[in-house]
C-alpha cells in the first residue's frame, strides 16, 4: 500500500512539472494584483468590456443579469439605505436620496411626504424586487449593446463570417481565460503591444507574437498616464477574473471566516485537551504503575 501511495505522489508530482513546464513563458509576466472584492474596480472593468471589448468577444457563460446582481445591486439596495436613515432622520432630502427612495417605491418621487405614503405600502421583499428591477434598467441602458433581454448571454455581435474576413479567425469567447491563462498573463498582454507595419493592424504583441486583436485600448493609453493606463487594465483583467469565476465573490470571504471560525476551534479544543489530560496525568484516572 505504501508502495502504491509512493508511486502515486511521484507521478503527480512528474505530471505537475510537465504541465508548469507547457504553460510556462519566455515573456516575465507582470504581477496583475487585482482583487475581486474591489466592487468599483469590478464594476469600471464591466463598462470598460463592454465599450472596448465585447464588439468582438463574447463572455457566453456570463448573463447581464448576473452582472447586475453581483456587482451594481448593493450598491442600489446601499443608497436607499442611507436616504431611508436621512428620511428618518427628518433630514433634508436631496437629489440622489430622492432617485433611491423612487428606485424603492418604482414611482418617481419629489417630497419625503410622498415617499413615506408609499413606503409604508410596501413589505420589505416589494422593495427588494424594486431595486433589483432598478438594477436591471441600469445595465440594460449602460451595458447592454448586443442584447435585448436582460437575462441574455453576454455574446459578441459580430458574425463568424465577419470576423473571418477581418481578422482570419473568430476571436476567442473569454468567459475562462482568466482560469485558463492567469491575470497575470491578461494584465501583461493588454500593456504589450507595440508598433509593427508588418502587421495587419499596424500593431504587434509581445506575449503573444503575431496577435491578430488589434491594440483596441489605444487611446486610453494615449490620453491617459502610464499608471492610470494600468489601472484601467487592471479593472478589465480584474472583471475577467470575476467572470471566470463569480462565486469567488462569496467563495473568497467565506473562505477567510471559516478559516477564522476554525482557528477559534482549534483553541478552544487545545485548551479542552490540556484539561482532561491534566485528569490523565495527574488527577483521578492517572494510570496505576
């Protein structure tokens, strides 16, 4: 058996070099440093794909909707909190308060008076349903450039035909290059491109040589400073990762509290451990010699 187990850990391991082998780089990858809980990073990666990215590539294993849940509702269901506490609090409304009460309610609203007479017309799943309905408005009017309904699969508009006599091949789906190929790998070949005539689209790469995407972030990395460049890259690469993998959202900080919860435990069952030994050894069940 032991003998098994050791063959076993050898080939794992053999097979585990050959494919860090494969997947290996002569480029030195970039360190993306995203992270996923960053919302707003999330969220300006999303508008940043949709206007630059998704003409071309599609994310087919990602729905509007689920976009609009994961990364915009809080921030709805937040804003109606604070202008909820502000109507309580006899505060004076403003315009932004007054937009999160309508976005509750469904009605647009112009006084306190008003919006309290429908509030309490309304159990708290109504209001709910309201501001995820509020949700789903914002990304059909912001996001939504190649769809019609906002449970739709997020999928280019370009034809196969089109894409064919543009570019030579069909560009890639993307829903998992961010598991597939690393953020890093993302981060590093949006930053390399660089100028070559030779190519179709006057642009080459250097991760990935002979590249048939054009440089489509051009001119934000024109106008804009080499840090705020990789800024915008790095929400792009960071709203990727989140597509690849949505649950990571909750995986992620789940993650962190039962890592947390455990160690509480393992100090409470230490100290519980020390306890009954300290009856082992020395109190009423120490062993007779």
């Amino acid at each position: 058996m032991k003998k098994l187990l050791t063959m076993t850990m050898f080939a794992l391991t053999g097979l585990t070099l050959s494919l860090n082998i494969l997947a290996s780089t002569d480029v030195v990858l970039d360190n993306a440093n995203t992270n996923i809980n960053d919302r707003k990073s999330l969220q300006n990666g999303a508008n940043l794909f949709m206007n630059y990215c998704s003409g071309c590539h599609s994310i087919s294993f990602m729905r509007y909707n689920r976009i609009g849940k994961d990364l915009f509702l809080n921030d709805f269901v937040e804003s109606y909190q604070q202008a909820k506490a502000n109507l309580s609090a006899d505060k004076t409304l403003n315009v932004a308060d007054l937009q999160a009460l309508s976005n509750a309610v469904d009605v647009q609203v112009n006084s306190a008076e008003q919006v309290e007479k429908l509030l309490d017309k309304l159990s708290d799943n109504e209001i709910g349903k309201n501001l995820k309905k509020a949700t789903d408005k914002m990304v059909e009017k912001d996001l939504m450039f190649n769809a019609d309904k906002i449970g739709s699969p997020i999928t280019s508009s370009m034809s196969k035909v089109g894409a064919i006599k543009w570019f030579g091949t069909t560009p890639p789906d993307l829903s998992l290059v961010a598991r597939s190929k690393g953020t890093d790998w993302i981060y590093t070949y949006l930053r390399s491109f660089y100028a070559d005539k030779s190519r179709p689209f006057g642009v080459n790469n250097h991760v990935l040589a002979n590249a048939s995407m054009p440089d489509v972030l051009w001119e934000l990395k024109k106008n804009k400073s080499t840090e705020d460049f990789d800024s915008v890259v790095r929400d792009i690469t960071n709203f990727l990762d989140y597509v690849g993998e949505p649950a990571k959202l909750v995986r992620v900080d789940l993650g962190y509290k039962v890592l947390g919860f455990l160690f509480i435990l393992f100090i409470l069952a230490y100290l519980l451990k020390k306890e009954y030994w300290k009856d082992v050894k020395y109190g009423k069940w120490k062993a007779k010699k």
